[in-house]
C-alpha cells in the first residue's frame, strides 16, 4: 500500500480568483491537494495622525494622489468618487477609488487631524507601493500599519483576519 501522504509535497502555480497572482497549490499524491500560502488579497489598514487640517479638508486632492499612486503602483484605476462632509457633521471627507485589483479609499477627520487610509488589493499590486507613492505627494503625518491577508487559508497570525503586521512611523524632521 502506498501512502501518498508521506509523499514529498509537490508545489503547482494556480491563479487566483483575481487571475494575477499565482497561490501555490500542494500535492501530496493521487488525488490528495492542500492549498498552502494562498489568501484573496492584501488589506492595509493606516491610521494617519497630525495631519495638516488642509489636508483633511482636500477630498479632491486626495481622490486624485491616490489615483495617480495606484496607477503608478501598477493598479488599474475603473472609478473615482468623493464626498465632503460639513454641513450637519464634523469637517472632513470620504474618497474612493475603485482599481480593477480592488480599492484605496480614504475618510478624513478635519477636527481630529486624522486620516484613515484602507488599500486593498488581489493580484501583483502591492497596497504598501500605492502607500509609498501616496506619502511622496501627500503629508499623511504619522502613520500606523496594518496588513491583513484577507480568506487566508493558513493557520497563523494571518488566518481568521488577525493582524499579520502592525508598523508605526513618524513623520521626518524638518
């Protein structure tokens, strides 16, 4: 009798549902497959803190940085729209743009100096280079990361949505 776990893992490239990246499928034997390493996309979460009241209140200037960001990331960008809050609420705006690989969107708290930033992404786009792009034309102040691999199938840190990584970082000195 063959035990075809006991087999060396072989490792087979499928595309995801995204149909840009390659998971890794594992097979153990005849008929016998685990899925290793494969989530449905990236999901970063900043929270951005002493951010200039002027940006706060830029929804346009903000919808159109994270366009050109994804854009220069990589990303197809399908949609743009924005919102400026005011009237009967605290100052601030809701930005999104829709990208082919997913989402940017941004929700600002003019009062607060706070921005929360979400990039969302499946396939080769990385959402930390549409943030890296962001921050070149943007002063987002001090910022707080978190990355999720969002459906991971993995058991660890990653799986369940938890919190696969948490970085913090503080503007540069003038």
């Amino acid at each position: 009798m063959v035990d075809f776990f006991a087999q060396t893992l072989k490792m087979f490239p499928v595309y995801s549902p995204c149909g840009r990246k390659p998971m890794l499928v594992a097979c153990r034997g005849y008929g016998s497959f685990m899925v290793a390493g494969v989530y449905r996309g990236r999901h970063l979460l900043i929270d951005c803190n002493e951010v200039p009241r002027g940006v706060c209140l830029d929804d346009q200037g903000i919808l159109d940085a994270m366009a050109r960001a994804a854009r220069r990331a990589g990303a197809t960008v399908i949609s743009q729209v924005r919102y400026r809050f005011g009237h009967d609420s605290a100052p601030g705006f809701t930005a999104m743009v829709l990208l082919d690989e997913s989402h940017c969107s941004a929700h600002s708290y003019a009062d607060l100096g706070q921005i929360a930033l979400d990039i969302f992404t499946c396939g080769k786009t990385s959402p930390q280079a549409i943030l890296e792009h962001l921050r070149e034309e943007i002063d987002l102040g001090s910022i707080t990361t978190r990355q999720l691999e969002r459906f991971s199938s993995e058991e660890g840190p990653a799986a369940g949505g938890q919190n696969s990584e948490t970085h913090r970082e503080k503007p540069a000195s003038p």
